[in-house]
C-alpha cells in the first residue's frame, strides 16, 4: 500500500504524470496478476493491461481513498474476467484433465495443517492449479481475493457483489475443501 502519499499520487496520476502512474501500477499489478491467474483468466497479462486501461480511461470519475481504489480496480479487474468468462461460454474448451490434478497429492504429503503455509510453498504453477481445480469458480474468486489480493472480506463482498457474510461462509467451505485434498495427499 502506498500510505499516507495517496492523494498525492492519484491527483499527479490524473494530470497525466508517468511516475505516478508507474507508483499506482507497481502497487497493484503483483497482486492483480495474481488474482488474474488464480482465476484462471486465459491471458492473465493481457487483463491486467485491459484492467488498467479502464482505470485511466475512468480515473477522473474516481473518487474515494486507497481502500476504496483498491476495492474499486479490483472491480474492474473481477467485471473483466465476467467478460471473458462469457466469450469463453461462447468458445468452450476442454475441461482440466485429472492428470494436472495428480501432482498435488505428491507435493503435499507433508502433514501440514497450515493451509496458508501450504499456498505459500507451492511456487509451481501448476501444483496451485491443481490445488485450486478442486474448487468452485466462486470459492476460487473470494480465495484469491482474500489471500492473493489481500483484501477483507468486506472489500471482497464489494467487488464480487456479495454480502460479507456470504464471502465469509464461501471462504470457509473452501479452506475446508482444501483441508480435505491435503487431508487425502
């Protein structure tokens, strides 16, 4: 997060000055790209560009604090992939073959309880996939949006559309989820 430098920076960025936009995207395009991928978007680098493209295009009618910017480009971001969702819908591919899903149970044959411990050793792309292939579209988004993006349950509702409560009982069907595929690695 930027801190207290904020306003600053957003005001500089729509004047148009670069640095300040370099500052904004450096902020949140790590965590951007990763919810992106975690998603499954099928050309995660070619969103985060989309994404940022509509915050430019829509950053004078932007109004609100660091927070509230986050919450508002990780809107976007989650509107993008609903988009390509629908092409996809209109395109269908083949689904995930249980193969990708096999070298999970191998790399997790430690007893770990820590699910968040677990995510974080898992820098092999494919294992997360594997991992995540286990759950709903809908516990994929709010777990990536929580862990990945590092937002609050009340910022995931916002941009997903539900309740805290429902990104809250979402998150916990998830993690138990995730529990019983390490349970069974």
């Amino acid at each position: 997060m930027i801190g207290d430098g904020f306003e600053r920076i957003l005001a500089r960025a729509r004047d148009g000055d670069e640095l300040a936009w370099t500052v904004l995207y450096d902020d949140l395009s790590g965590q951007l790209l990763g919810y992106l991928r975690g998603r499954g978007a099928p050309e995660p680098e070619d969103q985060l560009g989309e994404t940022f493209l509509q915050v430019a295009r829509d950053l004078p009618r932007f109004t609100g604090d660091e927070a509230g910017f986050r919450s508002w480009v990780f809107t976007i971001a989650h509107r993008r992939l609903l988009d390509a969702s629908r092409t996809r819908r209109r395109r269908p591919t083949a689904p995930l073959p249980p193969e990708r899903l096999v070298p999970v149970s191998d790399a997790l044959r430690e007893s770990e309880q820590d699910i968040e411990a677990v995510a974080a050793r898992l820098a092999d792309r494919e294992l997360l996939d594997g991992l995540l292939a286990h759950l709903t579209e809908e516990q994929r988004e709010v777990l990536l949006l929580r862990f990945a993006a590092d937002l609050d349950t009340a910022t995931v509702g916002e941009v997903t559309g539900r309740s805290a409560n429902a990104v809250a009982a979402i998150t916990r069907r998830a993690l138990a989820t995730l529990r019983e595929v390490l349970d069974q690695a």
